[in-house]
C-alpha cells in the first residue's frame, strides 16, 4: 500500500469514528442518572414552580405539571405534558427537603 492510500485509510477512520461518536452523542439523554437519584447536601433549593399555561382539558387524559430538573449543575424547567389517564390519582414531581438535604420524587400513580 503506498503512502497516499495509507494517509487516505486514516483519514476514512478518523471521519467514520467521528461520525459514530456524534452519532452517539445524539442518542445520550441529557443528564446520565434519573432525577429521582438526586439528593445531595450541597444542592440549592429549586426555584419555585413556574406559572404555565394549560391547555384545554383532553378526555383521557390528565395534566402533568412542569417541574424543576437538576441537570448536575444547575435547574433545567420541565415544561407539563399531557398523559394518558391511568385509572388512578396522579402524584405530581416535586422536590421536598428532607432535613438539610433536597430529594426529587418523581410522579406516579396513585395506588388505591
């Protein structure tokens, strides 16, 4: 193989590895832990709840307000959603200081 073909297999590496690192990048969510796992010493409270505009109501389904998303160096604003009525109460997201420490509980459905 003469040099130029050598240099030229290289650089086709280096592009195909590039590109499936970009690739890749793309696919990671923006934050590697659930928010549910936060709770640390050293976290600020959240700032309060934003005021949001809700939509007209939808038969099956229930409002899930907007939250306060740690991001792992500041809070990010989860706009609500819409979701499909599960037949149960809904919980919201919050965040609640246990002691001096600052939790994130993720929303669920309520068991009856």
């Amino acid at each position: 193989m003469s040099p130029r073909q050598s240099n030229i297999l290289i650089l086709l590496q280096i592009l195909l590895t590039t590109l499936c690192l970009f690739v890749a990048a793309l696919l990671i969510p923006e934050s590697g832990y659930s928010a549910a796992e936060i709770a640390s010493d050293s976290l600020p409270p959240p700032p309060p709840p934003r005021a949001e505009h809700v939509p007209p109501p939808r038969y099956g389904y229930v409002w899930a307000p907007g939250h306060w998303e740690w991001n792992g160096g500041a809070y990010r604003w989860a706009s609500g959603t819409w979701m499909e009525q599960g037949g149960t109460p809904r919980i919201p997201d919050e965040w609640q200081q246990m002691d001096a420490r600052w939790h994130y509980l993720l929303r669920h459905w309520e068991r009856q």
